[in-house]
C-alpha cells in the first residue's frame, strides 16, 4: 500500500503529509499531523466533534479523506486564536461557562466561528439549527447559545470584548 | 472553621470566575485519552462476539500473529482467574470476577460486542486486518433480553452459579434474578385499607446509554519490570489502578494512573474497560499500546442503565394525604449482576412522608453488556413510575399535582421509606420556588400542556484526598485527586482561595495522577465538591494554621497570639504587639527559615452528605397529526445547600435536564431478534440536539449543608431524576393522554392519540 | 477503515476509465458523507474510489435558459445559497438544505443523495416533483435519465458499470407552477427522513390545479411517485374534500417497513399528514406566482 503525498495550508501555514487513501482527515490531523484538537466523536458525521472549516465550508473532518485535502485551506480548532489573542467565541465560551468537559467545545467553537462568518446576527433559533450537528451531552446548550449570540455582538461591535 | 453561614460573607465562593483549564479546552490543547502518543506505540483493537449469548469453542489467532505488523494478540488465556470478591474502589461495589471476564470474556460470550480477543499491530489498519485473521468457533444459544422475559422460569440462564439471593428458602435453581431486595415501613395492607382512592399503574423504560461524546481511550505502557504507566480519561485513575491491578494480576504501586481530561462519564467511566487489555498487550507486545474505541464499540459493549419495569400503586384519602405507597421494580443487570436497583428502590418515595410502604426490587441479567452507573444511577428509573403514578393521583383526586407534593412532602425529622431520618433536607424549598416561579403562572395554548415531577439523589461522600501548597512567590498549588468532569477544578481552587482569603487567581489546582496525591475515590455520586472540596478546605486550614505559626516565629511571639485574616497574618488583639500584617506572599519568601516548605495533605472518608432534591416544570407542545412532542419551556428548581460556582452548577442541572428529555423522548436502545444492536450510533440514537429544546431555567435554592464547609450538596445527579415524568405529566396534560412506556417517540404518541380519539368524540 | 486505491481524475473520460475499468467493485466519492460512513461500517468494500470533484464543471450551477443545471458533486451549501434556484424551486432546496448538519451541506451532492439510493433520501422525491434529469456520462458517451429512473431498490441504481453522473438539470418552472417538500423526522434536525413528501403542482388562473407531481420518501424501497395522489389534486382546488382524497391516495401508496426509523402504520399515517402538508405550500406558492 504506497501513501499519497498530499500538500495543503492549514491554520495558514503550508503542511505537507504523507497518508494512506483510507486514512480520513481527521484521522491525518491527530495521528499524522499531531493536530489533536479536532475530536473523533462518532467517525460518521453526527456529532460534529471533528469540525473542521475547508476553503471557507464548515465540514466534518471524519468525512472527508486525507487525499482530498490537497490543495486545500483548512482551519482547526487550533487556528481559531489569533496567536494568544482568544477568538471572541471561545473568550465567551470562557466567560459563559459553555462548556464542562471540553471534548464537544473545538467542534462547536468551530462550527460557531463558520456560523458568525456567514451570519453576524444570527437569531436563536438560527444559532441552535446551525449548530444542530454539534452534539453535546453536558450543556444542554443553553449556555452555548448564549455565548455565540454574545460573541456575535461583540464582532458587531455592539458589546464589549 | 465552618463556613456556613450568610453568603455575603465569602468572596470567592459564590463567584463565577474563568475555570483554570478553560483556555486549553477552547484552543483544543486539553489532552484527552485518545490524544496522548508514546514512542513506539502500538495500536490496539478488540475482537468482539457477534452473537448475544454464545458458548466459545476455539479461538485460532495464528493468522493474525503471523500478520506482518502485528505484535502481540491475547485472549482469555493471558488473563489470571481473578476471584469473585467485591471490590470497592469504583461508583457502586464489583465483583472483581465479573468485571474481569467482562473485559475478556471467559468461556461464553454473553452479549453482542463481549470482547473475546485483542491485538496490538503498528498501525490501525494492519490491527483491523488482524482482527479478521482472529479465528472464533462459537455455539449460539438461545438468548433474552427483555427483563420480564429474563426473569421467566425457562428463560435462557447467563450463569450457572447465579442464584437468587434474598429469597428464603435459598433457591436451588440458577436463575437470571440475581438477587430481589425489599424496603419496608408499616404496615402497607393497613394502610391500603385505609385509603379513599387507590391506584395501580405499570410503566416501562428502555435501557438507555450515557453516551458521552468521548469514546473510551488509553494508552498503556508496561515495562519489562513490570512498571506500568497508564494515561486514560476515567472517572477515577485510583479506580483504573485498582481495578486493572486485580485483573491483570499486578500489585497496585507497579500502576501509574494518570487521568486524561475526560469528555463525559456520567458514571460510564466509573469502571474499566480497556485498560487491562491494554495492559496485557503491552506487557507482551514490549511497547505502548494505544486503544480507543469507536463510537460502535461505546453502544455495543459499554454499559448502558437498565430498561425496566416499575409497578407503582398508590392510596390516599380524598383530601391527598397518602396512606401507603407500593413499588415493584424490575431492572436489567446485563450480562452480570449489578443494576442499580438498591438506589432505584431507595430513591422511589425519598420526596414522601408515607406512614406505609414496601418497595421491593429485582436485579435481572440479560444479554446485553453490563449496565454501567448512568447519572443517579436507578432513581431517574423509579421516579419516572412514581412522579408519573403521583401526577394521575391527582388528576384521579381534583388536586393541583404541586399541592399535593407539598401535603406528602418529606421534610426534616420524617422517616425515609428505606430507614433513614431526614435531617437539612430542601425538598419543600423547592415545591415553594415551583408554586412562587413565573413559569407556573404563565398561559399555554392549544395543544399545550405543562408537568410537574420532583427528584432525589442520595449524594455521596467518600474517600478524598487533597494538598495544598504554598509556593515560593506566595502563589498556591493545590492538588486533587478527582478528574474534573463539570468544572470542579475551579470550585477546589474557590473554596482553597476563600480559606486563604487570596485572590483565586493565585491558586492552580490540578488533578493529580496516583503517584502525586492520596487515594481518591470516583469522580461520581455528586461527591467531588463535598468530598474533594472538604479535604481541600481541610488542608488550606491546616496551611493557615502553619502560615499562622510562621509569622509567629518571623514575629517571634506565640503562635496562639496570631490571626489570620484577608490573606494576612495579623497580630491577634494589641496585647501581641504592633506588627505589619505579614501577607502569604510574604511569609512563603521566608519559608526556608522558618522551618521548610508550607504544604498540607489531607486524606479523608467524608461523611454528611446532605441529600438533594430537585422540582421540575415542563410545558410541551403535542403535533396531534404526528406524535412530536416539542419542548416549550423549562424549569429545574434544585436545592444545592450552597453553589461554590454558580456557572457550574446551573451548567450540572441544564444538562442532567437534556439527559432527562432524551430520555424521555427519543433515545433508546433497537435490538434485532438475534440480540444484536440496531442502533449502535448517533444518527439512530437519538440525543437531543441543539434546535431540540429551548433556554433551560435555573433556580438555585440554598438549604445549607451543615456538614461540609461551605454547606455544598452534591448537584449533578439530582437534575436528571426528574424530567421522564415531567415530559410524560406535560403530554398527559397537553392531550388527556397518558404516556407510561419510555420512550415517548413520535409512533407512541400518535398511537396513543388514535386510541383515545374514539373516547374523546363520545366524550362530546 | 479497510484499504483502498483512490484516484482523483481531471475530465469525465479520465473518470469513465477508471470506474469502468477497475477490476472490483469501484465507488465515486462526490461529497463523501455516506460513502465513508459505508467504508467505515463495513457495509461497502471498494477496491478504488474516484474522487470526481476535480472535473470542471462537476461543481457548480449555471443556469441555462430552460434549465439549472446543477454539477454532480456541488455541495448542498452551494445549491442553498444559489438565490435563482431557490427562487425558482424552493421544495427542492428546502429538500437539499434538510440533507443532515452544515457541515454535511458543506459536502453532501445532489447526485450522491441519489445515487446512496436510501428510500429516505431527502433531496430525491423534491427533485423528482421537479421533474429533474439527470446527465449520465459512461463507456457508451453520455445519455439522460430522469431522476426518477436511478434508484432501483435501497443502496440500488440503475447505473451500469463504469457510469456516473456528470450533472443534474431541472427545468425551469412553468407559469404558476411551484414545489414543496418536508420530512417527518422525531427530532428537529440530523435524522434520516421517517416520511418524505415533495409535491410540485401547476395551477390556472382559477388556481384549479392543470398538473402535479406527488412523490413520497421512505415508504418504499425507493422513493415513489403517485399518480393516484397527482390525480386526486388535478383539476381542483385545494379544499377540504381534496385534501382528503389526497391523504387518502398517499397512504394507499406506501408500502413501507418497519424498521428502527418507524413502524408501517405510522409511517403510512403521517405519509397522509405530510402530503396534506406539503400540497397546501405547494398551492400558495403557484398561487402566487
């Protein structure tokens, strides 16, 4: 079995890696790339916990093949934070309490991020269906809402960071 | 020193800071169990059996060892017999025997996904290849799943040295009842005599799974002196180190557990799975073996609760006052013993001051794995039968169903059906903030229904241990013993903060491995922050006292004549003499002189737990043409004796509350009639998803806990007992229906519409 | 996962090739998301998979002037956000935008929704209420099948060997004439459809309906169209009796299963809501245009 060598950008740095075709993304990400924030939840697509943004379209990591990335512009959990400068939805997940025991929150801050880039002003209802396929089993959400409608304000500058 | 008292007294308690490792959890930097990788390390998978009940033939693994890649394989074989003795290092207490054969099965194979072999290989792929190579000859046998069934005469029998314990004469049978216990007060028949009105319901549940977003993972390396390092996300590393100490056959001190983050237990985690098999591979394999199960491998062979059967029967007289009370429970074990049907029939009437009652209890095997702790484990069960029997109580007597929880209400000084006192309970605080809440009082509209169901959780205390440590810059290290599932990190360093009267950003806690702090029991029973948090305020006071007597010798006056106050030492009254107030910081710079580093560890088996309950109100909306049940509105009003973190604490009752919903709506368990799962994964088991639910309302109430510090109760179990039956009062008060079998999916409701849509037109 | 080869051609003749010519059984990977949860269940064991994203116009609608004409591999997100479709056919991108989470948008395709051939598939009985045709490209050229024509049994198409489909046209919507499609699922988002229902209907200038297309999901091995349900809307309005005769023609149509997703008798009930459902949006909608 001879590995495809793929080349890609993610978090906006140039990655190059060797994969078998059957390795998924997500699969190249932890155990190829050493990019352990993306979480392998469910390896079918319905927990959201591998979320992972790929030129500009919020998908599962789980998904998608390592060979597909090539060519591609990937965003992680990883490269949401602008250096120690915390995203405004992860301060506020921060400051929410929106998360407990942490394995949903890469995905969802993710998935959130994606939501807030194409929807400033998302409306409750448009958050909670957006994010419907990021599963937590701590929460209950309502903290997380909370925190993604406050972040958004905060990008709208409308609240303070 | 006790803290209890008016909260504006406490600065740190109470607050709602940034907990300490949020930062790493939002950037993805948090190491959980999968995310941990060791040099050389293998990849592990387990061979699981296909069949539900099986006896094992042969098990042929040349081929896979002669795979190209592959390093070790074991199978039961590299297991020593493990005796049946009771261990009691996890959640609830287990036969170490059982524990053992169910991460490796011995002889039969008694549910679909019971692991029957494993391999370690250097890559995932080539371990998957060989697990095809694994050659296993089993004859299938006829197999049971349903409690009822299993407890039938000529059921299909698990183990051939089970007998019913608790039944006199000692039967001489095997049976699938392990054991039936019962809980007697007065004299039932009496009081059935007595009674006005008396009604009799059954109802059912599914087995349901914690399901947790993490799968379980480890990583495991045994050295060929038999030092063995063990990273895995658990509720409890001493519970790894202990348990796959005895099932590999290891002495204890050889095993470093060190806790992962965890992503979810709710009790799954509370006992191992993989662990010994790790161990056992790495031990032959002389490298690191790394295993992390699929999320296929979470349903098919972890333990889910039990499905059930809860006969409730209740009398009172026509003005609501009960005058007996009967429960009947029927739990599934799983393949071994141990459902939790001592807490089930425990927790039935806690909520009740009846003068008669019996609850009586059957812990049942069946081919499924073995039901692991799940959030309150056998309460959310019991009370679903009862909140529900209480509800059509008072429909069947004209009485508002809040007014008649309160006229039955437990309350201080009364006697627990199951024997004991109660003493600081705030169950009526609770029905006090339902009937004073907004949400009672707001309108519904058609096709709306609104249900009210209380809880009850026993908490828990436990062995804890704690340090704390004074650093050289007067910052403060303290470490824990219990993995952080909710938040509790944060709490430790509040309470440490507040005894020390520093700000809580000058103290790291940490959770220590088992080399690095005192034996801990389980993360679970809602004890961390009374247990944990009471070692951990146990030791900041022993660190005052030894800051107290430093300063005594920088000031060189006795160290009675010392005070310590707002992070300082200050001389106790003018007689002391005239001394600047010595700061933390100040005195730990000094530390060397005056007589070596501050530290204190405190190791304890707390007791005083203070007991939980909670009142929850629900209002749904029924889709008549469809059966959807949609949830409109929310309430957990929960008595938590004292919120160390509110954030926290609202965040423990918002999510035992979706659990519940779940539960209540949509998730169970889909067997063929080959006993193997349909549904072993998120799509077709179904948990609620963000658009699924609305702003879930908190309401703490405070009925302090004399005995713990800060007068915390456990509160993350409570909020999951409640909502089955709040859902299940709110669709009977939406459509006049009674819904009495878990779940309460969409082809339930609708049939339960149809059935009674004849009887509806005749009642016009 | 089990091993695999893949190749990612770059013109449709190149992909041909490959799929014609690889000796097991060979898989087109569009947006991915039931191949590799079927790669990873075990339920499929290609020997090659044939990423076709790279081919131009494999993603991508352009409208022509009597059709859209969608690229097999476009991902829903792409199809939700493209105003004149949505305009044009709101049923059938409802439909798509149903397709599991936004992160499944982000890659799910029209093509493979069709060609995964589950009976409960959400975009199909929209797009076949829309009339859709797909363009099959294969080693015999190209050839046109209508939707309806691809989905053969559950997990079955009537492709042959070294067949796929290049792109997807829907034509573009007669004077007054309009679709709808919903689902009937127990949660609010991220299950598989229960009960799928996609009507397109054209209406006169009375608002009597001329034409009409009723299609229903998952409650027969493939999705089905129903000409008795059509029949009991054609030449009338959408009142009470209708509706009913409606209703009535949906469920006599099912033939569904039990299963983990729904029983018969439910699934067949709520095929008869849905219907009702779906023909009143549908009707507004014509009435308005």
């Amino acid at each position: 079995m001879s590995k495809h060598h793929v080349s890609t950008i993610i978090n906006g740095e140039p990655v190059e890696f060797l994969c078998e075709p059957q390795q998924t993304l997500l699969d190249v990400l932890r155990d190829e790339l050493n990019l352990t924030g993306s979480k392998e939840g469910c390896a079918s697509g319905d927990c959201g916990a591998c979320s992972v943004i790929v030129d500009g379209r919020l998908v599962c990591s789980c998904l998608m093949l390592g060979v597909e990335a090539e060519g591609r512009r990937i965003t992680t959990i990883e490269g949401i934070a602008d250096g120690d400068r915390l995203h405004p939805v992860q301060q506020k997940f921060l400051e929410h309490a929106a998360l407990q025991c942490g394995f949903c929150t890469p995905g969802l801050i993710v998935a959130a991020k994606a939501l807030l880039d194409e929807n400033p002003n998302p409306t409750e209802e448009e958050a909670r269906y957006w994010l419907a396929g990021n599963l937590c089993r701590c929460t209950g959400y309502d903290k997380v809402i909370r925190a993604v409608l406050d972040a958004a304000a905060v990008i709208r500058g409308e609240a303070a960071q | 020193m006790t803290f209890v008292g008016p909260k504006e007294n406490l600065k740190v308690v109470g607050t709602r800071p940034i907990r300490p490792d949020g930062v790493d959890k939002v950037t993805g930097r948090a190491a959980f169990g999968a995310d941990m990788v060791m040099p050389g390390m293998l990849w592990g998978k387990i061979k699981r059996s296909p069949h539900a009940h099986a006896r094992i033939l042969s098990i042929n693994c040349d081929k896979a060892l002669a795979l190209p890649g592959v390093k070790a394989v074991v199978t039961r074989a590299d297991f020593p017999d493990v005796p049946p003795e009771l261990a009691y290092i996890g959640e609830a207490p287990a036969n170490l025997r059982d524990l053992s054969r169910n991460c490796m099965a011995k002889g039969k194979v008694l549910y679909e996904g019971h692991a029957v072999a494993a391999v370690a290989a250097t890559s995932p792929a080539i371990a998957e290849e060989a697990l095809d190579l694994i050659a296993v000859e089993y004859e299938v046998l006829p197999h049971v799943l349903d409690v009822e069934a299993a407890m039938a005469p000529d059921a299909p029998v698990l183990h051939e040295d089970v007998f019913t314990l608790g039944v006199d004469p000692k039967p001489t049978k095997p049976s699938n009842i392990a054991k039936r216990i019962q809980f007697v007060k007065g004299d039932v028949e009496k009081g059935f005599a007595e009674a006005d009105v008396i009604i009799a319901r059954r109802y059912t549940t599914k087995p349901v799974h914690q399901a947790y977003i993490e799968p379980h993972a480890c990583v495991v390396s045994v050295a060929s002196d038999g030092q063995c390092t063990i990273w895995s996300s658990s509720q409890g590393q001493f519970m790894v180190r202990g348990y796959t100490a005895r099932i590999v056959g290891a002495d204890i001190a050889s095993i470093r557990a060190i806790p992962a983050e965890i992503g979810g237990g709710f009790g799954g985690k509370t006992i191992v799975y993989l662990e010994p098999v790790a161990y056992m591979l790495s031990k032959k394999a002389g490298r690191p073996v790394k295993m992390v199960m699929s999320r296929e491998e979470v349903f098919r062979a972890t333990g889910p609760t039990s499905g059930a059967v809860v006969e409730v029967k209740l009398g009172a007289k026509r003005d609501g006052r009960l005058t007996a009370a009967q429960a009947v429970l029927k739990y599934q074990s799983g393949a071994f013993p141990g459902s939790p049907i001592n807490q089930g029939c425990t927790c039935a009437f806690a909520m009740y001051d009846i003068p008669n009652a019996v609850v009586t209890g059957y812990d049942v095997l069946c081919n499924r794995p073995k039901v692991a702790a799940y959030r309150a484990p056998g309460a959310p069960i019991a009370s679903f039968g009862v909140e529900s029997c209480v509800d059509e109580l008072a429909r069947e007597l004209g009485i508002d169903p809040l007014a008649l929880r309160e006229k039955n209400a437990a309350k201080d000084g009364a006697k627990a059906v199951h024997g004991p006192t109660w003493v600081n309970i705030g169950y009526v605080a609770t029905l006090e903030a339902a009937k004073a809440s907004e949400h009672l009082k707001s309108p519904l509209g058609p096709n709306q229904g609104r249900g009210i169901a209380s809880g009850y959780w026993h908490n828990a205390g436990g062995e804890s241990s704690a340090a704390v440590h004074v650093n050289e810059d007067g910052t403060v290290t303290v470490t824990g013993g219990h993995p952080d599932i909710g938040g509790s990190r944060a709490s430790m360093a509040m309470m440490v903060a507040e005894v020390l009267g520093v700000a809580y950003e000058r103290v790291r806690p940490i959770v220590g491995d088992t080399a690095a702090i005192g034996f801990s029991a389980v993360t679970g029973g809602s004890r961390v922050t009374f247990a944990g948090g009471m070692a951990m305020t146990r030791a900041a006071e022993k660190v005052v006292e030894e800051l107290k007597r430093r300063a005594a010798i920088m000031w060189d006056i006795s160290p009675e004549a010392v005070e310590w106050r707002d992070g300082k030492a200050y001389p106790a009254g003018a007689n002391a003499g005239s001394f600047e107030p010595l700061t933390l910081a100040q005195i730990a710079a000094k530390a060397a002189r005056t007589g070596g580093p501050i530290s204190a560890e405190v190791q304890l088996n707390a007791q005083g737990q203070g007991p939980g309950f909670a009142t929850h109100i629900c209002d749904v909306e029924v889709d008549r043409e469809t059966g959807r049940v949609k949830i409109l509105r929310y309430t957990a009003i929960q008595d938590v004796g004292r919120a160390i973190h509110p954030s926290y604490v609202e965040g423990q009752m918002q999510g035992g509350v979706t659990q519940g919903i779940g539960w209540a709506l949509n998730e169970e368990y889909i067997y063929d009639q080959n006993g193997r799962l349909e549904n072993p994964g998120f799509l077709d088991y179904r948990v609620p998803v963000a658009s699924d639910l609305p702003m879930i309302a908190t309401v703490i109430v405070e009925v302090p806990n004399p005995r713990h510090p800060f007068g915390a109760r456990g509160c993350g179990e409570v909020p999951i007992v409640p909502p089955m039956a709040a859902v299940a009062n709110a669709i009977a008060d939406a459509l006049g229906v009674r819904l009495r079998d878990l779940p309460m999916s969409p082809p339930k409701v609708l049939a339960a519409i149809d059935a009674a849509a004849p009887l509806a037109a005749a009642a016009e | 996962m089990p091993r695999l080869n893949f190749t990612a051609p770059t013109t449709v003749e190149e992909a041909v090739r490959a799929l014609a010519g690889a000796p097991g059984l060979a898989k087109v990977l569009s947006g991915g998301t039931d191949l590799l949860v079927q790669l990873r269940s075990g339920r499929l064991r290609p020997e090659l998979i044939v990423d076709t994203k790279r081919i131009p116009g494999l993603i991508g609608i352009r409208e022509e002037e009597d059709a859209f004409v969608i690229g097999a591999a476009t991902p829903g997100a792409m199809i939700s956000a493209c105003e004149p479709l949505a305009r044009a056919w709101p049923g059938v991108v409802e439909a798509v935008d149903l397709i599991g989470s936004v992160q499944i948008q982000g890659r799910a395709s029209l093509a493979g929704n069709l060609c995964n051939a589950s009976p409960a598939a959400d975009s199909v009985p929209a797009i076949i209420a829309a009339r859709a045709v797909c363009v099959i490209a294969g080693p015999q050229g190209r050839r046109e099948a209508p939707a309806e024509a691809i989905p053969t049994g559950p997990g079955q198409t009537s492709l042959k060997k070294g067949e796929f489909i290049v792109e997807i046209r829907l034509p573009k919507p007669r004077p007054r004439e309009a679709d709808a499609y919903l689902r009937f699922i127990p949660r609010t988002e991220m299950d598989i459809a229960v009960v799928g229902c996609g009507i397109c209907v054209r209406l006169d200038a009375h608002g009597l309906c001329r034409d009409a297309r009723v299609v229903l999901g998952a409650v027969a091995p493939t999705p089905i169209l129903v000409p008795e349900a059509a029949e009991a809307l054609i030449g009338h309005r959408l009142d009470a009796e209708t509706l009913s005769r409606l209703d009535a023609a949906a469920r006599r149509a099912c033939r569904p299963i039990n299963d983990k997703r729904g029983t018969i008798e439910f699934r067949t009930k709520v095929a008869g809501v849905l219907a009702r459902r779906v023909a009143a949006i549908a009707f507004e909608r014509a009435g308005e245009r």
